[in-house]
C-alpha cells in the first residue's frame, strides 16, 4: 500500500483527525487536520487567559461564526468578535487598526487570545494584530481556505501590503495552533480551490517528486473535493511547510524556496490592483515564468515545464501573464521584491524537480526572454 492508501485507511479508521507540529523549540505548535473537526477537539486549551477576539470578514463570519462561537458556549470565556470587509483590498494598515479599535473598546489584555477565522488574507492580518496589540499577545489560526490550510496559516509569516508592494508590512509571529477543517471547503467557490491548487503543486515541484506526481492523477478528485484527497494534499502539504520553517524560520535560505513564481506572482498582483488576480492565480504563471526561465539557463527539462502547465491547466488555473504587463511592468515591480539584495533581483528557480534554488546569478537577457515569450502567450 503507498503512503496515501495507508493515510486514507488511517483517515477513515480515526475518523479524520489526524495532527503534526511545527517544531520551534518554545513556540512549537501542532497542526490539526480533518474533516469536521471542529466540533470534535478542545481548542480551549489552547487558549491561556479568559478574553477571546474573534477575527473573520463578512462572508465567512456569515458562515461560520456562530458555529465557531458555539465551542465556547457553556464556557468562561469572556468572547468578542470583529468582521473585517472581505477582500486583498482590504490588507492594510488601516484595517488592522480596526481590529485594534475593537480589542481597546472591548478591553482585551495581554492574556487575550485572537482567532483567525478566514483565508489567508484574515489569517495575515490577524498575526499581524496579534504580534503588535500590547507587543504581542496569542492567536490561534482557523484557515477556511485551501491556500491558507496549505500554506499561510503555518509558518507565522504575518503582515499587510502597502499601495507600493505586497506583504511588505509584517513580522514572523507564530500561533498557538493551527485547526484546518477540511468541511470549510464545501462553501468554497471553484476558483479559490484552484487558486490553492497552485500553492499545493508548489511543493510537490520544491520538494516532493512522489507528490508532484500524485497530484497529476488525483487533481480531478481535489478539484471535486474529494475528502480524502484533499486530507492528504493539505497533510502532505503542511508537512513539508512544517519541515521547512523548522529549518528556517526567518527565511535566510531553505524557506525561500517556498517562493517559488512569487515573485513574478507578486508583480502580476501588486501591477493589477489587489483583490483582481487571486494570489494562487499570479502564482502559477509566475511559476511557470520561473520553469521557464529554468529551462532556458539549461537546469530543467522542456518535459517539466509542459507537464507542469499541463497540471496547472488541469486545475483551471492561468499559465499565462495579464496582456497589459510589459516587462518593464514586471522588471520595475520585482526590483523592490523582498529577495532583492544588493539592487539585484534574486530568483527561485528549479533545479530539478523536488530541488529549487535561490539565485541572482542568471543572464538578464534569459530573464528578458521569459517575460517577452511569456506576454506572447508562446510559453
Ligand atoms: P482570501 O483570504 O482572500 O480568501 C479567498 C476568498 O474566499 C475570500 O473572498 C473569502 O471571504 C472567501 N472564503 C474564505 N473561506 C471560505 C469558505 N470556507 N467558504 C466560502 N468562502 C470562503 O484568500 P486566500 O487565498 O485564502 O489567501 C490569500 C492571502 O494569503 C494573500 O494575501 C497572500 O498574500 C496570503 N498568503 C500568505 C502566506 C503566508 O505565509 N503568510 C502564504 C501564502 C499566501
Ligand atoms: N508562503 C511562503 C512562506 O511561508 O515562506
């Protein structure tokens, strides 16, 4: 049996809840995955004094906000609750201060724990909140998303955009625990499960030949959001986060290759406005950009780059970059990009599949190629 048929029996035989830690010494924390989990663990424990801020936007708090305030019925708690506009738009400075409006007018402590209650962007916002309300009190994050179980609840990346780039607000702040419940997937639109995909296949590409292919067979059932499948892919997933923040938590080598196409990704989206391109969508033809561009400094087979647009086509996602991005466009943007050393653009590209690598040293002009190729839609 391979390790996802043994996964599945075990998923199905413990009735999907199954858990892994990120381990970071003092600030270790487990991970929870599964399905209909929420009702079914002591997420209280997890919380060290008696106040509790409850942070989501206005559509998932309309799903799901009383059904994750019911945990504390029957409890001490003293809970509180603020729902942020939904939308990229809304990732700012501002709007955590709405957060912070809400944590002083309902006197919220140093004790005081937050929950995320959200996808990425709620999730972001709320570390952020979190790390600076009285220089840093606890959090707990409850993903709602595919991209955020998989990717930006775990690891304690926290932060908000500026007008001039994304996420270049924030600090390294990790929760208390993670609870991805995979039941928060049966209200989640299409595009935003692909847009997960693209974060999901990132690691099999990074990281996990045996994952990457896995995923060329089962992305029918992941698009179907099929339980099991989706158990597994977020599993694996978190594992391989998990193994890699604890390595590097700050991001001076290894972690950076969860990077990948970011770049490029994070140009597209900061170009087009926030909120019009979903991250996952940028960042699967920045991957591709990045496959590309490995291709032509010789370091991966032409096959790679068409197996994994095939895939990211396969999850209805785009391969190709918005028409009315110039490369100057993508060149300007990706000079203030937080890999940027020394004024020049560092890259994450791949050296294999399973190995990325994190670099400056690549011709300009193959650089240049990529993006003029890529624009023509001739990737
Ligand atoms: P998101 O938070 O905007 O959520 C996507 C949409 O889905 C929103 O409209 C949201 O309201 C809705 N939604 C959420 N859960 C739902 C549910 N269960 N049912 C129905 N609708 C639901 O987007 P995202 O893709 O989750 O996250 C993207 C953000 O994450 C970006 O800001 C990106 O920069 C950030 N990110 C951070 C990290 C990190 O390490 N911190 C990593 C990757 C991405
Ligand atoms: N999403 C990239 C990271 O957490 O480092």
């Amino acid at each position: 049996m391979d390790y996802f048929g043994l996964f599945g029996v075990l998923c199905l035989w413990r009735n999907t809840l199954n858990s892994l830690r990120v381990e970071l010494g003092s600030r270790s924390y487990p991970i929870y995955i599964g399905s209909d989990i929420l009702q079914k663990m002591d997420i209280t424990k997890y919380i060290h004094g008696q106040q509790v801020m409850i942070v989501s936007n206005e559509t998932v708090a309309a799903l799901y906000m009383d059904k994750v305030c019911a945990i504390f019925a029957n409890s001490a708690f003293k809970l509180d609750r603020v729902v942020l506009p939904d939308g990229e738009q809304y990732k700012n400075l501002q709007h955590v201060n709405l957060i912070f409006d809400q944590l002083l007018t309902a006197q919220h402590n140093r004790t005081t724990t937050l929950i995320a209650l959200g996808g990425g962007v709620i999730g972001d916002m709320t570390g952020f909140a979190a790390a600076c309300y009285q220089r840093g009190v606890n959090f707990i994050q409850m993903p709602t998303t595919l991209l955020s179980q998989v990717d930006s609840s775990v690891g304690g990346k926290t932060g908000v955009n500026h007008p001039l780039g994304k996420n270049m607000i924030g600090a390294f702040y990790q929760p208390q625990m993670v609870v991805a419940d995979i039941n928060f997937f049966s209200t989640l639109p299409a595009r935003e499960v692909s847009a997960g995909l693209a974060e999901v296949i990132k690691y099999g590409l990074i990281y996990d030949p045996e994952f990457f292919v896995w995923l060329e067979k089962n992305i029918a059932d992941l698009l179907a959001k099929d339980v099991d499948a989706m158990c597994y892919a977020v599993q694996r997933s978190c594992e391989i986060k998990a193994e890699v923040v604890a390595v590097d938590e700050k991001e001076q080598g290894i972690r950076a290759w969860l990077n990948l196409g970011h770049t490029f990704g994070h140009a597209i989206e900061t170009h087009q406005g926030y909120g019009n391109w979903l991250h996952g969508e940028a960042v699967a033809v920045g991957t591709v950009m990045a496959l590309d561009l490995s291709y032509r400094l010789g370091w991966i087979d032409r096959s790679l780059l068409e197996r994994t647009k095939k895939l990211f086509i396969s999850a209805n996602l785009p391969i190709h970059p918005p028409e009315n991005m110039s490369e100057d466009d993508f060149l300007s943007i990706m000079s203030v990009d937080k890999k940027v050393f020394d004024g020049h653009i560092r890259l994450v590209l791949l050296e294999e599949l399973g190995r990325a690598i994190v670099t400056d040293k690549f011709d300009m002009n193959l650089l240049k190629e990529t993006l003029s190729i890529s624009r023509k839609g001739l990737l």
